[in-house]
C-alpha cells in the first residue's frame, strides 16, 4: 500500500503535481481542512485520487463552526472503501438528513467507517434515504471518543446492514441503545448476518442494545465484549437467535468468557 500524508500548507499545490510521479496510483491520505479546499478547488492532477482506498479526515480548528463532510470532494475519489474522521470538532452530523445538489454524483461505497473523537456529533445519519448505499456495504464501523451520540442506527436502518461484520463502540458517555427503537411491529426481525464481532466498551449509559420487542438473528455471533457497561440491563427486549454464541467477555484484558443460557440471560 502506498501512503501519504499531506500536511496543511501555502505550498501545497506544488507538492501534488511533483508527487503525481512518485506516487501514480496513491492508496492511503490523510489531510485537514484547508488541504481538502485546495484538492476540491482543483489544485492537483484530478487523476491522482482515482485509486485511492483510505482517507483520513481532520478538522482540528475552530470549535464554534459547525462543520459537514466534503462530499464534493468524495465524488472525486470513486474507489475510496475506508474512510477515517477524527478531531472535526464542530462535526454534528455525517450524512446530513438533506440530499444536497453535489451528491447527485456516484459516491464511493464505503466497507468501513471509523468516527473518532467527534465531540459534536449527535448522529451518523445512515437512517437517511440517500445513504442506504452507504448502509448496504459497510463491513466494519467503529465510533469511539463520541461523546454526544445517543444511539448508532435506527431499526429500519440496521435492517440494511447486510454485510456488517465487526461493530466496535467506545467511551461515548451518552449512547444509550445501539439500535433505536421505532414503531416496528412486534413479529419483525433484524437480520445480523455477517456480524461476527461486537465489542462494547465504557458505555457508562448503556441500558441495551436494543429495547423494542423485534427478533435479532445472528447466525455468525460467537463472542460478544460487554466492558464497563454498569448500566446493561439486557441485550434486547425481544427474542434473540444465535445460535453459535459462547459467551461474554468483560474485559479485553481476560479472555474468560461468561454464559448462562443464552445472549440475554447472559447480559
């Protein structure tokens, strides 16, 4: 994999064109702010970002501004999988509720999502109609240090998670369920596929994973982390089906697992 990380700077436009023939098909950048104004504007070889995989984001200024996503500058990168936002202190929102007129270009379907350290952020936004292309390909998402987040995905949206693999929370002292309950009927059912790893780690507010009375199905959960959660009460109100699940670590540190009958007995 070929890495680079562009630092903000007056003198970045020149640094693009002179790294074009070092680095012709360019897989992992990080950049800030000002750096994803200059390569929105045009500053660079447009070409230069068509095979990037990872991305890394930073807005590390100014946290009375409230701040959205590039997503101008996302259509420029087609091939992008994984995608990293980190310190956007004034970030409310990933996918905003509003389709607005520059997503009417092919986004990148994202395999993983990682949010870190968004104090602001209060939703991901995946329950959006516009985004469902977004939900329907993710493999992995991790949220960590998000401190204003009450809940990750709405019912009808973690109804779409199909691939979803590994689901990985932490120290977000707010979160109060994973799945947010809705007015589903009681005989529906969540299908959690793929999901093979689920870790929960310094929830301090965290009641369930999910309080409504739908069936979850994970026919691939094994281990389940449950760490520093004092306030789980119960996995989910409503039935659970997995078969394959063995037990419930409670630490990363010890590997011992905890079973008693089933997921929610356990928890």
């Amino acid at each position: 994999m070929t890495v680079m990380n562009i630092e903000c700077s007056s003198q970045l436009q020149q640094p693009l064109f002179s790294v074009e023939k070092v680095v012709p098909k360019l897989k992992d950048l990080t950049l800030n702010e000002e750096n994803i104004i200059l390569l929105s504007d045009g500053h660079g070889p447009p070409h230069l970002l068509c095979n990037l995989n990872k991305l890394d984001l930073s807005y590390e200024h100014d946290d009375r501004k409230e701040k959205t996503l590039p997503f101008d500058f996302l259509l420029k990168v087609p091939s992008l999988q994984r995608l990293e936002v980190r310190q956007c202190f004034g970030l409310k929102e990933i996918f905003p509720s509003q389709k607005l007129e520059v997503h009417d270009g092919k986004l990148p379907k994202l395999k993983r999502l990682t949010l870190v350290k968004l104090h602001k952020l209060d939703s991901i936004g995946l329950e959006h109609p516009w985004v469902k292309p977004f939900s329907v390909t993710l493999k992995r998402l991790t949220v960590r240090l998000c401190n204003k987040i009450h809940y990750l995905f709405t019912f009808s949206t973690a109804e779409s998670l199909v691939q979803l693999e590994f689901l990985y929370i932490e120290e977000c002292g707010l979160i109060r369920e994973i799945v947010k309950k809705e007015d589903e009927d009681a005989s529906a059912e969540i299908k959690f596929g793929r999901l093979t790893t689920l870790e929960l780690d310094s929830l301090p507010k965290l009641a369930s994973f999910y309080s409504g009375k739908a069936t979850l199905q994970f026919s691939r959960l094994k281990t389940v982390t449950v760490a520093e959660c004092p306030n789980m009460i119960t996995f989910s109100e409503g039935s659970i089906n997995a078969p394959m699940f063995h037990g419930i670590e409670t630490s990363k540190d010890d590997f011992d697992l905890t079973f008693l009958n089933d997921l929610n007995s356990t928890v």
